[in-house]
C-alpha cells in the first residue's frame, strides 16, 4: 500500500479509535485479532482498510497483549494477517510479535489532539 491518508476517528462515549487507511467506506472482511482488536482487508489486494481498538485509553497501559482469537484461523489466514500488521500503515499503530501485540499510543502522531480528548 503506498502512502494514503489514515484517518483517526476516537469516540469517548465508546472509548475507541477507528483507523482507516486510505479512502472511508472501502468494502473489506473484518478479522476479530482479540477481544479489543479488529482489522479490516482487501481480501483481493491484501490491503489493510482499517482497524478498531476497543476500551482503546486502557490497551495502550498494558504491555504484551495476546492475539487470543489468532488460534481460530487458518493456517493460511494467520500468513496473510501476519504479513499484513507487520507492514505499513498498520505497523504504525500495533507491534506484532509472534502471537503477542503492542500497541503505538497516536499520540506519538504529530498534530493529533487525541490525547486532549482521551483526558477529557
């Protein structure tokens, strides 16, 4: 994927941020990575379209998160969503190791005031 906009979207009602590569509204499959974490790809590209981080404040406090649903899929899906969280733009967000994920605070990203709307 070349460099395209990336969209940062965080709700505090919800406490999530959507992130969204390129242009908004793009169809893909959805692929649940744990309990908080979702990735959204281009099935035919292997593009990454998107991802959602759930309870988002408290997962970038924890250290080492599990892919817990990573088990369920197929030994051919795991090659095609590994290959994808290791490359740009979804390594920019999460730090995939294995089986274990990190996640990159957005407030590393210059000119985002999410960290204002995350204390408020």
């Amino acid at each position: 994927m070349d460099k395209q906009a990336i969209s940062i979207d965080y709700y505090p009602e919800g406490d999530m941020l959507s992130v969204t590569f390129g242009t908004i509204g793009r169809k893909g499959r959805g692929f649940e990575l744990n309990e908080n974490i979702y990735i959204r790809i281009d099935p035919e590209t292997r593009d990454p379209l998107g991802l959602t981080l759930l309870s988002y404040s408290k997962l970038i406090k924890m250290k080492k998160l599990s892919l817990s649903f990573w088990n369920e899929l197929s030994e051919e899906m795991q090659h095609i969503l590994f290959s994808i969280l290791k490359r740009y733009p979804v390594n920019m967000f999460l730090n995939v190791k294995k089986d274990v994920i990190d996640i990159q605070p957005v407030s590393s990203f210059p000119n985002t005031p999410l960290q204002e709307l995350i204390a408020a």
